[in-house]
C-alpha cells in the first residue's frame, strides 16, 4: 500500500473522529457519558467509532 492511500484512510478516520466526538458533545447525554464516549474514541479511533456508531448517545436536532 502507497503511502497515499494509508495518508487518505486515515484523514477519513480523523474526520469520522471529529464527527462523532461533535455529535457526542451535543448530545442529551450526561457529562460522564460524554467524557467516556469520548475518551473512548480518542483512544480506539475506528473501534470507538464503529462501537459508539452502534450504541451513543445521539445529537440533539
């Protein structure tokens, strides 16, 4: 694999990242909620992220 394609999936991963922590944080949700979910992601970016896409706390519209 080139190093561009590796440079491109992960660009896509850190926005996904960004996406899911914005969503996290204007959420309903409790602030302990918030910190975990967020620490979670931070620490297993595609793992986090499939697992909170699955289970979080949703935005608010």
């Amino acid at each position: 694999m080139n190093n561009m394609t590796m440079s491109l999936g992960g660009a896509i991963v850190l926005a996904l990242d960004i996406y899911a922590i914005y969503s996290i944080l204007s959420s309903r949700s409790s602030s302990l909620s918030k910190v975990l979910w967020t620490v979670i992601i931070l620490l297993l970016p595609i793992l986090g992220f499939l697992v909170w896409l699955l289970f979080g706390p949703r935005s608010v519209d």
